[in-house]
C-alpha cells in the first residue's frame, strides 16, 4: 500500500510542479529567484518575454542590481536589504531590457524562507509598468498645459461638477477680479457666499449665476451681468459666462465659466448714455430755437419771399453760432468769435465792423442768443443804418465791470458814418428780439442822429448757465 | 399799465427768441403776457400784479432757483395762479410737480398750449 501511495504522491507532486510552473509563466510579470548575493537563479518564461531575453543563460548568475542604473541602482539594493531582513522591498523604476529597451518597471522584493525560517533566496517581481507611467505622464503633461492656460488666460476662470455645483477649481485672475481667492462652494446653494448686485441693486441669488443655472441642468449656456461686492470693499462689475461640460453621452457633468472685469466698459457705456442724452437736449433745444424763429419770421415778414430770405440768414446764424460751441472744447464759445461769425455776413469789404473786448467765453445759450441779436442789429443796418452807405462802419465793444457775483457783462453797438436815423415805425422780428435783451439784463437802444447805439448788459454769472 | 383781470400771462423763460415766441402763443391764445428772463424777475412780477393768472415757466433758467422751485414757490404763494412747466430738457415726473401744474415738452405745438389753457379753465379775453 506504501508504494502505491508513494508513486501516488509522486505523480501528485509532478502535477503540482507543473500546474505552479504554467502559472508562473503564464504571469505577465517577470518572476526572478535570486540567491542571497542577489545573482539571478531562475527566471518564469513570462518574465523572459517582458525583459526580452531569449536564453536564462546569458543572464544567469548575473547580478540583479547592474540592470539598474543610478536611482534605481540605489533603490534596487535597499530593497533587496529589506527583503534580507525579511520585510518588503518595493519601489519604481526605470531600467532597460536585455536588448536595450527602455521600461518602467514596480518591483517588489521577498525572502523565501528555508525550512529553518531564514531567508534562503529572494523573490523579485517585476511588473512592466511602462504603458501606465506614458498614461501617467501624459496626464501630467496635460494638467501642466491646463494650468499654464488657466494662470496666463487674462480672464478668471471657474470649474465646477455638475449637478452638485461644487466648485473644483479657479485661476489667479479670478482671485484678481473677485478680491479674494477661489471660495470652493460645496455646492450651488453655498453661492450666496458670492456677494454681488444686479444693476437695479437687488442682490443676486445664488442660483441667479450661471454655474447654478447649467450644473443644476437648467440649460448647457448662460451668462450675467453683475456688481460685485469685493472683500476690499470695491465693487466691481463684472460679466459671468459659461458653459456645460457634457459626457459622451451629453449629460452635463460639469461647467466652466469665464469672468471678465467690465468695469471699463461700463464706465464707457454710461458716458455714452450721458453723452446721448446730452445730445439729445441740445438737439431739442435747437429744434425749440429753430421753431421760435421760424415761427417769428413768418408772423414779422412783409411777404412769403422776405419771410424766406430772412429765415434762411437766420438759420445760417445759428448754425454758424453751433458751430462755435462744437469746436470748443469746453461747453461754451468765446464773445470774440461768436461776434465775428454773426457780423462776417454783413461784411461786405471786410473792413465794416471794428470789434474790441477781453477774451470771454459765454455758455451755448447766451452764445446762441447773442449771435442772433448781432445778426439783427448788422441786418437792420444794413437795411436802413450805417451798413446802407460806402463808408459807414460798426464799432462793437464788450467788457465785464466788476468782479465776482457782481460781474456785470456789456456789450455796445456804436453806428458811424450812416445817413441820421429815425426810430422804425413798425416793430419787426429783429427789433423785438434785441428789445429782449440777454438773460436777466437790460438793453438800451438809441436812435442818435450819427448812427443807432445799442448796448446790452447783463450779469455774467447769467451768461454762463448751461441751457 | 392796468391789466384786464382774468387774462394776464407771465412768461418766465432765459431764451430771449424763446420768450418771445411763448409770448407771442400766449398773446394768441387771448393773454396778455408779461415776461421774465429770470425767476427772481419772475417773482418780482407776481408780487407787483396780482391780477397774473398763468405761469408758464422753463425748467433750466438762470438765477438761484430754477424753474421747477419757482412753480413750487408760486404755488405756494399764490394758489389760483395756473402752472404750465415747459423743458427740453428734462421730463419732470408727475409727482415733482407743483398740484395741478401741467408739462409741456420743448419744442411744442402752439395750438396745444391754446388747448391746455383752455382745459385748465382759463378764459382769457379773445
């Protein structure tokens, strides 16, 4: 019966050797035995394979170490000392084939013990990493381009997972515009730590932002407008948007949104509304003014023709006088120039007018006025005063007496050299209008013999009033 | 100068062209209109004629108040006098105004004003 169950356990044992030797080599890692020295005693036909070795002996008894080189050197003899004092050897590292191929290699270092319990040979499992490590650091690679692209971007930049909302990451920008670094809000309810204000001035709700809207599924775009209250205590405005981030199979797993600092651009916005609106009651005015003389010259004029001829000289005043506080580069004209363009017209040889003052600017309304009321003065004598002869002339002189609140403007119209002038009979629109005088002040108009005079004044602070 | 009771305007406007134009719609529409190019002036003629029964007043004037204060002012001094409030420039909200003042925008219709006056219950002598 002994022999029987001897041959028994022998073939037994013959199958056990052989089903541990198919498992040894059919394992993709490479299985090395080594005594204790560290020389290379056995290696599983799989580890030939990944090391690429084509026959055990022309590595055998070589020493484990010199595969590797430098770190791994190191890192190959440390473990190789943990596994003699019966502990585990473990590191990475890079080291080539048999034939020169360079790979990534997670080794780990055992004893096998012998029967008295003391490490007998070392086991070294190499597993070929090399696939993973490339993943790896393509991966890292990416993160790195990523990174740069998020800290360069000029605009903040914030990530988050969707549908929680938690925000994963934001950029140095973002910390620039927001005042204060990135708040990882658990999730899209957490957002009303954002303080920040819609431009009627309700604050904005936490799911008012964007990324509430998208990674709450609400919609895969959205973008805001928004004031936003910085911990330094400025506000700011600035503009939010962003989009989804979907999975192949479109479901949103996240979103991204970019802010931008548009403080600029709405400071350049609200200059523009002021600037319409400014615009748009110069143009109003104008229209008024426009409606008053038109409506005047055709209540004044003797005939249609006359009413035409009057309107159209009329209208060149004004326009000349527009053009005067366009050029300015403040809202007002200067005396001198306004002076000059109404009476050019008049001027026939170019030496009819003797015009004297201070430099003095007016604002657009006495500008306009005092145009039109130069042009109705130059009119009439040219009709009938001292413009009507060869040689007759216009001193206009203007000065300011005395200072402050009191400044007192004056202008004077002085007729030489004309046939002697009697008062018109008929009040026309240019003696109606002359009569009005500036705002707040007084006119004096004298049929003198020599010539007609006529002198306005008013008080400057008058003057200066915007329309 | 004795001014008919009932048909006295005042207008109160810095724009001479203007001025003269309002008074002259005014004048049309059976007033006779005294005018002001500041609201101090403007003041100055209610206190002198009581018989002034309509002010028509520009918003933007010259002088330490404007047109809108004047229209308060007036109406507070002088209840039965009738406001009209013309601008350009600015559109007062309803709830500025002086009770029972009216706005015109500028420019305006000349038949408007006629019509507004006569809503307002003015019956000047035509």
């Amino acid at each position: 019966m002994y022999g029987v169950d001897a041959e028994a356990q022998r073939v037994q044992q013959q199958s056990d050797v052989a089903f541990l030797q198919s498992v040894l080599s059919s394992s993709a890692d490479c299985i090395k035995v080594l005594d204790l020295d560290a020389r290379l005693t056995f290696m599983t036909d799989g580890g030939m394979r990944v090391m690429e070795i084509s026959d055990f002996n022309d590595v055998k008894g070589c020493p484990w170490p010199d595969f590797w080189t430098d770190q791994g050197n190191r890192d190959a003899l440390a473990a190789l000392d943990a596994a003699r004092s019966g502990g585990l050897g473990h590191f990475q590292g890079m080291a080539h084939t048999y034939r020169g191929t360079p790979k990534w290699w997670d080794v780990q270092v055992t004893a096998i013990r012998g029967p008295d319990g003391l490490p007998q040979r070392l086991l070294a499992v190499s597993r070929d990493i090399t696939a993973q490590k490339a993943a790896e650091s393509h991966l890292a690679a990416s993160e790195a381009r990523l990174s740069t692209v998020m800290e360069t971007v000029p605009v903040g930049i914030l990530l988050a997972e969707a549908p929680s909302g938690r925000i994963l990451m934001g950029n140095r920008r973002l910390a620039e515009i927001l005042g204060h670094s990135t708040l990882y809000a658990s999730s899209s309810n957490a957002y009303g730590e954002f303080v920040a204000y819609h431009a009627d001035g309700r604050p904005v709700d936490a799911q008012d932002y964007p990324l509430a809207q998208i990674t709450s599924g609400l919609c895969k775009k959205a973008a805001i407008e928004v004031l936003y209250q910085r911990p330094d205590g400025e506000r700011r405005w600035i503009a939010i948007s962003g989009e989804a981030i979907e999975d192949e199979q479109g479901e949103t797993v996240g979103a991204v949104v970019a802010v931008s600092d548009i403080g600029d651009r709405k400071a350049a916005e609200a200059q523009q509304d002021i600037l319409n609106r400014e615009l748009s009651h110069r143009l109003k005015n104008t229209l008024t003014l426009v409606q008053s003389i038109a409506s005047q010259t055709l209540r004044n004029a003797p005939s249609l023709d006359a009413a035409r001829d009057a309107l159209a000289a009329r209208l060149v005043v004004l326009g000349k006088a527009h053009d005067i506080l366009l050029a300015g580069q403040t809202d007002s004209a200067s005396v001198d120039q306004v002076v000059r363009e109404a009476l050019s017209l008049h001027d026939d040889n170019g030496r009819r007018f003797r015009v004297s003052g201070p430099s003095l600017f007016i604002g657009p309304s006495a500008a306009l006025s005092l145009g039109l009321m130069l042009h109705e003065l130059a009119t009439n004598a040219v009709k009938y005063g001292a413009l009507s002869v060869p040689n007759g002339c216009v001193n206009v002189g203007w000065a300011i007496d005395g200072t402050g609140a009191a400044a007192e403007f004056w202008l004077d119209w002085r007729e030489q050299g004309g046939p002697p002038v009697t008062p018109p009979t008929r009040k026309g629109f240019g003696s109606r209008l002359i009569q009005r005088g500036l705002a707040g002040g007084e006119v004096a108009l004298r049929y003198a013999a020599e010539g007609v005079e006529c002198t306005f004044s008013a008080p400057l602070a008058g003057l200066r009033v915007d329309v | 100068m004795p001014l008919k009771p009932g048909a006295v305007a005042l207008v109160a406007e810095d724009e001479p062209l203007v001025r003269m134009e309002a008074a002259d719609v005014l004048g049309d529409a059976g007033f006779d209109v005294l005018e002001a190019s500041t609201t101090p002036a403007a003041l100055a003629f209610l206190e002198m004629h009581p018989e002034i029964t309509l002010l028509f007043t520009d918003v933007v004037m010259p002088g330490p108040i404007d047109g809108l204060a004047l229209a308060h002012e007036v109406r507070r001094r002088w209840a039965e006098v009738k406001i009209i409030i013309v601008s350009g420039r600015v559109t007062p909200d309803p709830a500025q105004l002086p009770e029972g003042a009216r706005f015109l925008e500028k420019p305006y219709d000349p038949n408007r004003v006629a019509r507004m006056v006569r809503e307002m219950g003015l019956r000047p002598t035509t």
